[in-house]
C-alpha cells in the first residue's frame, strides 16, 4: 500500500516551524527531563503539527490521519538535523 503525503501539510508545518525556530531557538524543542540527554520534547512536536492544520482547515483542506503522521515524521527529521548541526558548531 502506497504512503499518503500531504506536500501542503508538510511545507506549512515547515514554514511553522522555522517561525517557532527563530522565535525560540533549539533549546525550546528540547525535551527538560527524561532519561535521555538530548531528547526531544513531543508536545512541541505536536504544536507544530497542529498549528500547521489549523492552517489547512481555515483554508476548507483536510489531511488524512497516515499524512499527519508523515508530517509528523517530517518535523522529528527535521528537528534532529537541527539538534545535529548546532552540536557540530558547537564543538560536541
């Protein structure tokens, strides 16, 4: 069975995410506490997810709960390249 993809979920999830990005840095997506150094915080993931469907749904578009997933997936990605190339700069 083929894997549905929202591109326009995707792409406004990204555009939500770069906002929050430069709002509040990398440190506000990760996680505070857990057993895990460098872990990241699942109901920022969540916001942004969200955020980026209430985009669509004031727009009159729905998205399938298999591209939410996906979008989601996209975000984590996304985040984790972040959290690698401020680790690099930084010298880890």
């Amino acid at each position: 069975m083929a894997e549905l993809i929202d591109l326009g979920l995707v792409s406004e999830a990204k555009r939500v995410l770069e906002k929050l990005f430069d709002k509040h840095g990398i440190r506000w997506f990760m996680a505070t506490e857990g057993p895990r150094l460098f872990a990241l915080d699942k109901s920022k993931v969540d916001l942004v997810v969200r955020t980026a469907l209430r985009a669509r749904e004031r727009r009159g578009l729905e998205s399938y709960e298999d591209a939410i997933e996906h979008c989601r997936t996209q975000v984590r990605r996304d985040l984790i390249r972040r959290v690698a190339i401020a680790m690099l700069q930084t010298g880890c």
